[in-house]
C-alpha cells in the first residue's frame, strides 16, 4: 500500500518561511508533498507576454531549488485545476490538503470544486489564514456589520493587534518533513503559451531608510520613495506579518498602507457585488461618454496632460506605476473624459504587476466616487496642480514624456474646466442632486 502523505497546494503563498499552511501541514506527522498548478482556466485569458506568469515561473524555479536542497522537490503542473487533482487522487494515498485562503471570487468557487472532489474521497481541504493579518470576519464594527470606512476599520485593527497576529510560523523547524522524491520537470512557459521575457523585477525587500522616510517621500514620484512590494504581496513571496512587525517598529504610515490591503480584501469578502459594479448603486446610473479615442490616448499617454501621460508610460513601459499617479490618471479617465472606471479597472489588471483584485477595485471605485469611503463625487483632480504639488521641476514628467515642452508633444484632449463641468452635471443628474 502507498505511503499515506499530506499535499501542500502553493497558490499566492510562494515561499517556504513563515507559511502558516506549509507549517501546519509540516506539523502534522504526514510527509508533505509541495505542489503548484498553472491553472488553465486562468492562463487562457492571459496575454502571450505577461510578466507576472514569467514571474510566477522565475519564483517556482528558486522554490525547487531550496527543496531539493532537503532531499524533495516542487511538483509543477499546467492543466485544468480539477483535472489535475483527480490524477494527484490516483498518484498518491492523500489523508489531507494543506493549503492558504484566497478571498477572490474565482478562487473561492475553485476551491468549493476540489473541497467536493477530496471530500468523496474523505480527504480534508484545510485551509488558513496567510495573505492577510485580519480576515473579513474579525474586524467588524460593534454592531457586528464590517466596515465600509477606512478610518474607524483602521483604528479598530490597530486596537485588535497584538504580537500573537505578526508572530512569523517557524516552518524551517519542520522541513525534514518534506516527502523525499527525485526533482521532477517543471512546464516552460513557451510550452505554456509565454514569451519568456527577460525583465529584472523588483526587490522583495525594500530600504529600511526608504520606509523610514515613507511618510515624508511617499507622494513624490520622481524619487525612489516607496517600497514596491506590492508584487510580492500578490504572490506571497514575502510575508505579511513580517512586514507589519517591521511596519510597527518604524513608520506608522507605512503600516496604514497595509492596513488598507487588509480594508480592501475584507470588502471583497463581505460585499462581492462590489467586484462586478458600483459599491453605491446609483453610481451605476452615470451616462459614460466611453469615447473610444480618448480611452486609446489615455492608454497610450497621449493625452496632452503631462502627469497623466508620465504615469501611463511608466505602467506600460515597467508594469508599475507610482501610487500617487495612479490616483491621478484614474480621476482624469473617470472624471475629464468621463469613461467607465471599468475600463480602466481592466486595463491596469492586464498591466500591473502588483494587480491585486481588491485593491485594484477598491482604488478604480475610489477615484469614481462609487465605492467605499470614496472621494466625493465633486473631487476631481487637477492634473495641474497635482504636478505643482508633487513633480514641481517635471523630474518624474520629463523621464517619462521626453517630447514634453516640444511641438511634438500632443494637445490637451479636453479642456479642463469644461470636462470638470461636464463632470459634475453627469454626477449630478445621476445621483439626483440639484443645485
């Protein structure tokens, strides 16, 4: 009979150290078998030259060779999820699956599918806390309700922490615990339908004095004044609770910021509606212009302002774009030109890095005014003003819009006052508010 073994499924959690699955799943007396699935039904929908799969790819290589250094491996497969089990079923005498919590609607129903499958064979899917530090059922208000304001949720988390939340899962304790197997090949990302494009990705750690100066250099692009983790947040090559003890101990701002991770995933969780449509319902009546053109300018950074069109570059040229900025162009395609924040929802999905559903939702909705805790249907920014505020010498313009301040750089595609005018009529008729 086959040796009875355990299967930890790696899905945003990629890395070995402070795991809680893959300790759980170390602890548990089984041998433990480590595995990935390149999901099919979500590779299909990619484009050939997406560098978060080449990411993806690039991580899984590091994770076998720090296995086999055990005397195990990282079993890798490309396939339709539930295809894939069934063969695992009838590989292995599996007596429980070990895996971490995505809060995503797609992977919640993914997970529903394989809990069915393990369960008629009597195979547990357990899962665990791992992506976030409070899930969406632990922060709540007194009267039980999530929040859907960033403020008191982030006040009411802060009082909730304490060290046993950021403790990291000492699972190198445990990595003799790996199944012993002979290293097996892993899916090329051509066989796989990917470029396999060179690109040097960021960091997964960040300066300790980049954090130390967050709050003071957090706003201005044209300098290295973020941590850009976010992508390693996605995937889970980094841990959270690391991050927030260190948050902790050395900017407060910094750690509102993944405080705001956690705000964003718990209301995907609590209000899923809010993923496919307006938060607030009525913002669902706005008369979108969606003039085509104006969307491709936007894409492209031809727009004619400046900020808006530096920030556009920067996000097709590297697959980042300054926090700052993004709140800005996101403002100026909602509000200037009057183009469904889906739009550009979708189109920062294809091309962030750090795309995570959540945030990318909660951020496109808070620029429209339609989601939680959002600005105000009335605010809209000047991209002028913006760029006094935080590029005054055009460092961050000039790198990115070369042609800036030349007769080949484009005109402006709509006259600010009067797309600011035109706004507030669109918003108002929408949500009914007179004058």
């Amino acid at each position: 009979m086959k040796e009875s073994i355990v299967i930890h499924w790696f899905r945003r959690d990629l890395r070995l150290q402070d795991n809680a699955a893959l300790y759980n799943a170390l602890k548990s007396g089984k041998k433990v078998l480590p595995i990935f699935i390149f999901d099919r039904q979500i590779l299909d929908k990619l484009p050939k030259r997406d560098l978060r799969v080449v990411f993806i790819h690039q991580t899984l290589l590091a994770l076998k060779e720090e296995l086999q250094s055990w005397g195990s491996d990282l079993q890798v497969f490309y396939g339709e999820t539930e295809s894939v089990w069934r063969e695992l079923l009838q590989q292995h005498n599996i007596s429980a699956v070990f895996t971490n919590r995505d809060y995503e609607p797609y992977a919640i129903a993914r997970d529903t599918r394989i809990r069915d499958i393990l369960s008629d064979k009597q195979i547990a899917l357990l899962d665990y806390k791992d992506h976030v530090i409070f899930e969406f059922n632990e922060v709540l208000k007194d009267d039980g309700k999530p929040y859907t304001v960033y403020t008191p949720y982030s006040k009411k988390w802060k009082a909730l922490l304490d060290p046993y939340y950021y403790k990291p899962y000492p699972t190198e304790t445990y990595f003799k615990n790996f199944l012993k197997f002979e290293a097996s090949k892993m899916p090329e990302l051509e066989e796989m339908g990917f470029d396999n494009t060179p690109f040097t990705f960021p960091a997964s750690q960040s300066s300790r004095s980049v954090i130390s100066n967050y709050h003071l250099n957090r706003d201005l692009p044209a300098i290295n004044g973020t941590s850009r983790l976010g992508l390693h947040f996605r995937f889970g090559t980094i841990s959270i609770r690391e991050k927030v003890g260190k948050a902790l101990a050395i900017n407060e701002k910094y750690l509102n910021e993944l405080i705001w991770r956690d705000f964003y995933i718990q209301i995907m969780a609590n209000f899923p509606h809010a993923m496919k449509g307006a938060f607030k319902p009525a913002y669902d009546g706005i008369e979108w212009q969606n003039n085509e053109a104006h969307f491709k300018a936007w894409c492209e950074g031809k727009t004619g302002y400046p900020i808006v069109d530096a920030g556009m570059r920067e996000l097709n040229t590297t697959g980042f774009m300054h926090n700052r900025v993004r709140m800005i162009v996101a403002s100026f395609l909602c509000k200037h030109l009057l183009i469904d924040w889906r739009w550009g929802e979708t189109y920062f999905a294809e091309k962030l890095l750090d795309f995570e559903l959540a945030s990318n939702n909660g951020g496109w909705q808070w620029a429209a005014g339609s989601g939680v805790d959002a600005a105000p249907y009335f605010r809209i920014f000047n991209p002028y003003l913006q760029t006094e505020k935080f590029d005054s010498k055009f460092e961050y313009i000039k790198r990115w819009v070369p042609e800036f301040g030349t007769s080949q750089y484009p005109k402006e595609i709509v006259e600010h006052t009067k797309a600011r005018e035109l706004c507030l009529e669109v918003y108002k008729r929408a949500l009914k508010i007179s004058d």
